[in-house]
C-alpha cells in the first residue's frame, strides 16, 4: 500500500479551498496520466470541482525482501 499527501482544491459555497488529505493507493501515483482516475474519485466523495495541485508520498510499499 502507498499513503500519499494529495493537495487539492475544490469548490464549496461558491468560494475555492485548499485541503490535503492522507490518501491510501494500492497502485503508485507515477503522473499526471494517474490524476484523472483520482479527480473522479475525490468527486464521487463530494468534493465539487476539484483540482489535484500536488501529491508526495509518505510510504512506500514494501520491498518483498522487507516484507520477509
């Protein structure tokens, strides 16, 4: 599993925020060809208009040798 720190904006009340939030992924986010799939799911949890500005990860998954 990989936990990232995913910024974004959205809208709320006609005005734009900022939030960040912890967000787990079984698969890497490796670019911006990865951030659609995820707009779509910041939506489908009620996030209007959002608008991903910056994602660094916090953990990667372990190495199979790690894991042992």
């Amino acid at each position: 599993m990989y936990r990232y720190l995913l910024t974004f904006t959205h809208t709320t009340n006609g005005s734009t925020e900022m939030t960040g939030i912890d967000f787990p992924t079984a698969r890497p986010i490796s670019s911006a060809k990865d951030l659609p799939a995820i707009t779509l799911l910041l939506r489908s949890q009620g996030y209007t208009e959002p608008f991903i500005i910056a994602f660094s990860l916090f953990t990667p998954a372990p190495t199979s040798q790690a894991a042992s």
